[in-house]
C-alpha cells in the first residue's frame, strides 16, 4: 500500500494558497494530502463531508493514477467552499 502523503503523482491543476502571508503551492497528491491533514481537524469540522470526501480521492489516487481527476475535483471543491481558493 502507497501511502499517500508521500505519493509524487502529480494532480491535473496546482493550487496556490495563500498561508500566513506566504504562497503555497500543491501539485501532487502527496502535497494535497499533508495540507488538508496536518491542519487541525477543528479547522475542517465544518467541511467534514468534502474532507473526509478529499482524503479518500487523494488516497485512491496515490494507488491509482487515473484517480487524480477525481481527487483534484475533491480538493477543488473543499478549497473553495472553505474559501481557501
């Protein structure tokens, strides 16, 4: 089993996230997945379905490659719902 925050498949778009004043860049699943999970899990409780939802997009895509689609929608629709984007 992969896991997944050490996966370097890429994602089909990069996400540039402003974080305390400086500009983070995700391009691969491994990045996807160390942001959305180091974070607290009180900071996501309010987007627990499209977290919990990013989390096994991202983990299915560190096994499969075909899955970033997926997983890159997962995220696109955590970052803006949470206003990250």
């Amino acid at each position: 089993m992969i896991e997944a925050s050490k996966s370097e498949t890429p994602l089909r778009a990069t996400f540039k996230i402003k974080l305390n004043g400086e500009t983070v860049s995700i391009a691969t699943v491994g990045q996807a997945y160390q942001f959305i999970t180091n974070l607290s899990s009180i900071e996501w409780i309010e987007f627990k379905s499209l977290h919990d939802d990013a989390i096994s997009s991202l983990q299915g895509a560190a096994e499969n490659g075909m899955l970033t689609v997926q997983a890159t929608n997962a995220l696109r629709a955590l970052f803006v719902r949470s206003k990250v984007l």
